[in-house]
C-alpha cells in the first residue's frame, strides 16, 4: 500500500533521530495518531508519551532537549491542543531549547471558513515560533519537516509544523524536479561554529591583560565543562554560572561561587563588584544590575545567538561561536597566570559562605520547618548521577543556595523562571531519558499533583523507579509575598497569595506511592534516607515557614527600607514575619546588614 502524508512523517522523524515523542490526542490529530498506533504495532513506531496536559507535553519535550541534547518532539490535537501547548513552547523559545510541535488542523476546505475548532494557527504560534508552517500538500511535507528540524538545530527555538486532518491521510508523493517544489534532507548541520583566528587573539588579549577575571558561565556552555575549567586555571579566574548553568560547572570546584543576584552568593556578588575583566560564555544573563558597572571592566562574550551578543554589558569582542569550539581555539592563546590571588580569595570568600548557608539552615524558626535545612540536608545526599529539577518562587532561591551539582549530576529549571509548572514535567523527561534518581520539587497544585498519575502510568518503564518529589507546603505564594514586601512596601494580601491546604504525601499514598509527611526540622535527615532508599515514587510533604526570608547576598538601603515599611504595615503574618526576618538577618551577620542600614556609607546603599 501507498504511504500515507502521516506515515512518512513519522518516518521522516526516525530519520532525524527521534525515537520518543510526548502527545496528547484529540481529532484535530486523530489520522496522525491512527498512524503512531499502526507503527508502534508493527514495532517501527516511537515510543509515545503521554502526560495529562498539552501544556506538559511541550515542557516536557523542552526538558527533554535541554538532558539529552536532541530535539524534543510534543504533539497535539488542533486549536484547543495546539493553544494549550503555547505556554509550554515558550519555554524552548526563552531558554534556547531545540522543539518540534506537530499539531493537528481541521481540513483545508474549512480554512477562513470559521468552522469548528478552525483557527489562524500560523498566526497563534507566530511568536513562539521560529518557524510555523502548514502542509497543504503531500509533496511539500518532506520540505516542511526538514526545514522544522534544521531550524531548530541551529537557531535553538522551537518551531511548528501544522498538518490538517485531510493532509494527514493523503497518499504520500515524492516531490519532483519541478518549478516550486523543493527536494530536501534529513541531514543535522553542524553547529560547531568556529570564530576567525584573529578574534579569538582579540579576546584572549583582553584575557592575558586582566587581574581580576571572572567567567560568567551560562547553560550555552553545557559540553564545554573541562574548557570553561582549563581557561580560568590559565587564567586565575573566578567562575560564576547562571542557574541555568549550574550543571556546567561542577560544584566542587573551590572557586566556582555558585549563583549571582537575588538567587546568588554574596562571593559572586563580590566578584562583579571587583573584577577588572568579564568574559561571558554561552548566557544571556538578563539582570543588568547585578553586573559590573559601566566602565569597569572589559568584557568579551561567547555565544552562539549571534543576537545576544554585546545586548547585556558593553563588551569589547563579541564572538559568534559554539563555546565549546571557541574555547579549544582560545586555549592555546591564553598565557599562565602567575599570581593566582584573585582566584584564591574567590575560593576563601566561598568557603565562609558555604559557612554561613549551613549556620542558616540549622536555624528553627516557630511556623514551620526551615526549608534551608531541607534543601542542605538534601546536597549532603543527592546520589551519583542525580537530576535535580525546580520551579520558580523559593524553591529556586534554596536550589540556587544550596544545590550543588558534582561532576555527573545534571540540574535544570525554566529560565523563565515564570514557569511553576516545569519541575515535574522536567524531571519526568529527565527519567525517560536517563532512567537513574531523578529529585523534583515543585509549585505542586498547578500541574504537578496530575503529573503523579502520568508517573503511574509510566513507573514500570523504568529500571530504577526512584523517583522524589519534594513540595514546600506553606499554603502561601511565598516568593510573591516577599516580592510584595521587598519591592513595593507593601504588606502580604491574603486574598491572592493564599493557597489551599493539601495533604500532599496523602494523595502520593492514594496512588500507591511513599508519602512523608514533615512537621518538624528533626525529621528531615530521615525523611531523605528514607526517599533515596525507596525504590519507587516518594513525595516528601515538608511543612515550611513562610515567613523565612529568602534574603539576597547584598541587602540594599532599598530592600531594607522597604522590607520594614511592609512589615510595619501589618499583614496575615504579623509579628511572626518579623521575628523570623531578625533571626535570619542576625544569622547572616551584622557586617551583612549594617552598610544598608545606613544609606549616607555612598555606593553601599544599592548601587
């Protein structure tokens, strides 16, 4: 029998080195997936996931590029599927990521006919895609698909393939040598960019002439661990990495200071204050404030979004490359450094830190279990070859403090950093992908308590089922009340930052997984064990503080003016918001808050 329009896709996908997808079906797709089903069954097919939500299929297909290096491939049904997905779609176009969609349309005739379920899908993905096309004809199919992939391999975006309901059952043609008609490959091209001599010697002179240097060290250099780590031994340089990252570096590295900002240390806060030199490697670090001042130090950026070079700090040479590939051309031009007292007072500033963090986490506090303690305790035990997934809000201030990845480890979130959504979908592509201890945390009630069935679904796949999901139960928006507080002087509002009670660990039971519940700071050093022990699902339902601070490395005039002024103002939380933001500020040390207290110590007040 003749191949269909569906049957060659699927094939054209194989050849593009898919082997699993992530869908959800609906009619819009329904003769696509009729073909899924008629290929798995004659043991050619792809394996097919399907989680509880299109919006899951898409950040998982994310988190699936992000682990793997792939593209991730999500699938959906027409207009109400395909709008569904959008969110997650956007979540490859932030972070970079590498996506096929496949969405399903209602038949050609219906087009601007405003018939059920018809919608101007072009348009809706328009945005979010790099690039979105709809097959009209069984000869342009073979074009479509290829283009889809060659331009999310080498832009790394997300791209949108429209196939309507008629076209997915037409008999397939081979296109010919004809006026229109295009004859393409299914080839990857390469994206190892190579920079031209003379400007890698521009950029390593800026280096060789620096005495304080310091890498800002992005997800873009995932691949390019052991030259990101043999330039700043050269150099005698500090390392920075982004949260998105953090995987690239390992966290081991003694002067490797972890995170900048909000979510950072005070060592790396230090560092962009002092550096005379800044090389930015494969990021695109959005938070301008916490970079060095204008002028003070020269930079050169690596990057292979030829778009974001010179967008975030004035840099002096800006190289369109992979990091990876630049950096092995840049090695052999980068001279000894001698005096290495930079990068040793870097590492000294790091090791007080890292004592600091473990004063904090073995503070108690009367609301709840310190979620410091919870994420310590955790590093102290992730396994060998874990994958650490994370939402936004708090969560992402104690990975960011706490977590710290080894050689092996893989770490991501959404860079978005909007996105509450994405721990559990990113750590259940992750265990597909790499069926070792996968660790989440998540903003549980919004899609994550659904995503517990899809891991039910799915557990006995895998050869090491353990799987831990750790949810900080607080009943509050707790990274939005501090926002509130910190920003804008305002005190906590009830009606919006409120959330419902859940018992979290009771609904882990009723599937038939491990739930813990923990109430007190003593309980968490067993509740881990027991999680990592356990071979299956474990969802550790902590009881947290709310009213724990998740306290920048550098307190500003602003911030602590703002934050007493909300405080004063009262709120649901009352003095128990007050007595436990003391008790973490005097654990941080008066040296840390006295300079913000006092808004006449010049550039100390948040400059």
């Amino acid at each position: 029998m003749a191949q269909t329009v569906s049957e060659f896709v699927i094939g054209r996908l194989r050849e593009w080195g898919v082997r699993r997808v992530f869908g959800f079906p609906g009619d819009g797709i329904g003769e696509f997936d009729g073909m899924l089903g008629k290929a798995e069954r004659a043991g050619e097919g792809l394996e097919y996931i399907r989680p509880t939500h299109e919006e899951i299929c898409a950040l998982m297909a994310t988190a699936h590029a992000k682990f793997t290096g792939e593209v991730g491939v999500c699938i959906a049904t027409s207009s109400p599927g395909g709008f569904h997905m959008i969110n997650g779609l956007y979540d490859a176009k932030m972070d970079n990521q590498p996506v096929v969609a496949i969405v399903g349309q209602q038949g050609l005739n219906s087009f601007g006919t405003f018939n059920q379920q018809e919608s101007n899908l072009e348009q809706a993905f328009s945005d979010v895609a790099e690039y979105v096309q709809t097959i009209v004809s069984p000869e342009q199919a073979q074009a479509v698909v290829d283009t889809a992939f060659r331009v999310a391999i080498t832009r790394k975006q997300p791209c949108v393939i429209i196939l309507p309901h008629d076209v997915q059952g037409m008999k397939m043609a081979e296109p010919g040598a004809e006026m229109w008609v295009s004859r393409s490959s299914a080839v990857a091209p390469s994206t190892a960019i190579a920079p031209p001599v003379e400007q890698l010697q521009a950029a390593a002179d800026i280096i060789n002439a620096g005495e304080r240097v310091t890498f800002l060290v992005g997800a873009g250099a995932d691949g390019a661990t052991d030259e990101v780590l043999q330039a700043a031994r050269l150099t005698g340089a500090g390392v920075i990495t982004t949260l998105r990252g953090k995987q690239v570096v390992p966290g081991d590295v003694p002067f490797h200071t972890q995170q900048v900002g909000l979510l950072g240390s005070r060592p790396s806060y230090d560092q962009m204050q002092d550096c005379d030199t800044l090389v930015l490697l494969g990021t695109n670090y959005p938070y301008g404030q916490f970079l060095p001042k204008t002028g003070q130090a020269r930079a050169v950026q690596i990057d292979l979004r030829p778009e974001q070079l010179g967008l975030r700090y004035p840099t002096e040479v800006n190289v369109w490359a992979d990091v990876k590939t630049a950096l092995a051309g840049l090695l052999p031009l980068l001279r000894q450094k001698e005096d290495l007292s930079w990068q040793e007072n870097v590492a000294d500033k790091m090791r007080d830190w890292d004592g600091e963090l473990a004063a904090q986490a073995e503070k108690h506090y009367d609301d709840g279990v310190n979620p410091r303690k919870v994420y310590a305790e955790l590093n102290k035990r992730l396994p060998a070859g874990a994958i650490v997934t994370c939402d936004a809000g708090t969560t992402a201030d104690w990975y960011g403090h706490y977590i710290r990845l080894r050689d092996g480890m893989r770490g991501d979130l959404s860079g978005r950093l909007a996105t509450m959504l994405a721990a559990m979908p990113y750590a259940e592509a992750a265990k597909f992908a790499y069926p070792d201890c996968t660790i989440g945390d998540g903003a549980f009630q919004m899609l994550g308590m659904n995503e517990l069935i899809t891991l039910k679904k799915y557990l006995s796949r895998w050869d090491d089922p353990t799987f831990v999901v750790l949810v900080l139960h607080n009943d509050d928006l707790t990274q939005v009340s501090w926002e509130m507080r910190t920003e804008d002087a305002n005190p906590v509002w009830s009606t919006s930052q409120d959330v419902e009670s859940v018992d979290y660990a009771g609904w882990a039971r009723l599937l038939g997984f491990q739930g813990i519940t923990v109430t007190s700071d003593y309980e968490v050093e067993a509740a881990w064990d027991t999680a990592l022990a356990h071979r299956g699902v474990t969802v550790i339902d902590a009881h947290t503080g709310k009213n724990i601070p998740p306290l920048p490395p550098h307190i500003t005039y602003e911030f602590a003016k703002n934050t007493g002024l909300a405080l004063l103002k009262g709120g649901p939380d009352g003095l128990g918001a007050i007595k436990d933001s003391a008790t973490s500020l005097i654990t941080e040390g008066v040296e840390r808050v006295k300079d913000a207290l006092h808004p006449d110590h010049g550039d100390d007040h948040g400059n």
